[in-house]
C-alpha cells in the first residue's frame, strides 16, 4: 500500500519534484546527482536516473563526469534495494503464498528484472523482489545492473548529439 501511495504522489507532483532536482543539481552539482540518483533508485516512482542526467547537463556539468556519477549511485541504489528484499523476505516467509509467489518468480524474474532496467517500468519493486526470492546476484547484475547501464549510457550518448 505505502508503495502504490508513494508511486501516486510521484505522478502528482512529478513537475515540482523535476524542478526541485533541477534546483539541488544547479547549486550543488555531482554531489546533488549522486545523491538525487540514490534517491530515484531507493522509492518507487515514474521517474528514472535519467533525470538527475539531464538536469546536470542543463546546468552544463561534462556528461563524462555526470555518468560514472549516475550510474554509482545506481549501483548502489540497487544493491540496497536488493538487500531490502532480502531483508523482507524473513518478514513474508510464512505467508500463505510465499511458495507459489517464489515459483513464479523464479520462472519469470529475470525477465521482469531485464524489461523494468530497460523501461519505463519502476525498477525499485523488481530489485526487492529479486532479493526477497534469492535470485542470484550474478544474475541480478546480468538481468539488472548491466542493462541499466546501458540505458543509462545509450540515453546519455543520445542526449548529448541531440544538445
């Protein structure tokens, strides 16, 4: 429920959160990406890593140095949020579902993991649930990291012919 609440008030106030970023990132540079960027992979919201990227490049930071920034802190956001599910998954372990819910993972996660790091839809879920169903973290990187650094690098490369 927290996270459907969370996921609402993202799209309701999407405009104000952007500018707000845009503000943090214009003041206090690669430290406001980093942790703007750890921030977007910690709650689940519409929006992507990508937008502390191109609010940097506004404010006319290098896309050199606003990459490896963005995709550290991504990485992190990441792991934390996999370990969250890993947590989790001691708090669900009784519930009346819990084995058919981690059959089904298991035979369909990773393509959800490998569609939510490449598109629009919110990858924070899909890295606790990774977690919460012991998916391996070899492929959590495979399925996860390694797609959402491309993303992140085929946006940022495209993004900056088009400036």
């Amino acid at each position: 429920m927290v996270v459907l609440v969370l996921f609402f008030l993202a799209n309701v106030f999407s405009k104000e959160i952007e500018s707000l970023i845009t503000g943090l990132i214009g003041d206090y540079g690669l430290l406001a990406i980093f942790f703007v960027v750890l921030i977007i992979e910690l709650t689940p919201q519409p929006l992507g890593p990508e937008v502390a990227l191109l609010a940097g490049a506004f404010t006319n930071i290098s896309p050199l140095l606003i990459i490896p920034v963005v995709l550290l802190a991504s990485y992190i956001g990441s792991f934390i949020d996999y370990y969250i599910g890993k947590f989790s998954q001691k708090l669900i372990l009784n519930t009346k579902n819990y084995k058919k819910a981690c059959a089904a993972y298991k035979k369909y996660g990773v393509i959800g993991l490998f569609i939510a790091s490449i598109g629009p839809v919110p990858y924070v879920p899909f890295c606790w649930l990774s977690g919460s169903f012991n998916l391996p973290i070899k492929k959590f990187v495979y399925y996860g990291l390694l797609p959402r650094s491309i993303r992140i690098i085929i946006f940022s490369i495209i993004f900056t012919v088009l400036i």
